[in-house]
C-alpha cells in the first residue's frame, strides 16, 4: 500500500495566514496615521475625526479595507480549519485559493490609497496651521505586512 503523501509545505504557508493575522490584528490596535504640525505629532488611531482636511476619505476609505481585510482573513482561517479537520463535504482549495486573492487585491488596493493619503496631505493648509502633514505610523505598517503575508502564503499554500 502506498502512503499517502501530506502535504507539510502547505501547512507552513497556512501557519503564515495566521502569522498574518496576528499583524493585523495587533496593528489595528496601534496608531495609523502620524499627524504633525507646529513641531508637535502624534499619533491617530482608526477613524479618527479628519473634518476639514483634504482627502480625508481617502484615508478613511483606506482604514475600512484594511477592516476588509481583517474579517477575510479570519475568514480564511476558518474555513482553512474547517478542511483541515474535514468538516462538511465541500472543497474548500478553491474557496481559500479566491480568498488569498481577494486580500491581495484589497492590501494593494489600500496600500495605494494609504500612500497617497499621505502623499497629498503634506505640507497642506489645516485650519490655522501653516504646515500640516499625515504619514503612515506603525499600526499601518504592521496591517499592511500582515495583510500581505497572509495573502501570499494563502496563495503559495493552495497553489495546485
């Protein structure tokens, strides 16, 4: 009899969807966006109150993919459990194949926006203020890495 072959390369990559959301989940928590005027700066969380500044819902548009893409990859998690322990006589290969690329497409779609963002909110006239600018801060960086880890590896998982 011939021993079924598993497939160990496969559940490396998809220990790496979870390693990816693990980043995005502790990047949500941290500050977004770094605002800085008249010397001073901090940080931003998500849909921090923007009223008055240009393209403001650039950013926030950027923020709610970035929420997409949390709730796809806990999406993907579980359904990627539910064929690992075999539940239900679905093949999942094909749902979790469209899954990863669905995140891809949605961090590239927010990375963009995220980065003009901040591109067009620096050195802008806010209020009183002569020089005002937006950049990404860590909580971005990290939910952008997440996001891209878990999409990849989702795909170089299921890459038959």
């Amino acid at each position: 009899m011939a021993k079924k072959k598993s497939n160990n390369l496969g559940l490396v990559f998809n220990c790496l969807v979870v390693v990816g959301l693990v980043l995005l989940v502790v990047g949500i928590c941290l500050s977004l966006w770094t605002e800085a005027a008249l010397g001073f700066s901090g940080g931003v969380g998500i849909f921090a109150n923007k009223d008055g500044l240009d393209y403001a819902a650039m950013g926030t548009i950027c923020e709610i993919l970035m929420l997409v893409n949390l709730v796809l990859v806990a999406l993907y998690v579980v359904v990627f459990c539910l064929d690992t322990f075999k539940i239900g006589k679905f093949n999942y290969a094909k749902l979790l194949k469209v899954l990863a690329l669905v995140i891809l497409c949605v961090t590239v779609l927010a990375l963009v926006l995220g980065v003009l963002y901040a591109v067009l909110t620096t050195n802008v006239q806010y209020k009183d203020l002569n020089t005002f600018y937006v950049k990404p801060a860590v909580g971005f960086y990290l939910m952008m890495a997440g996001a891209l880890v878990a999409g990849l590896a989702g795909l170089l998982a299921n890459r038959k």
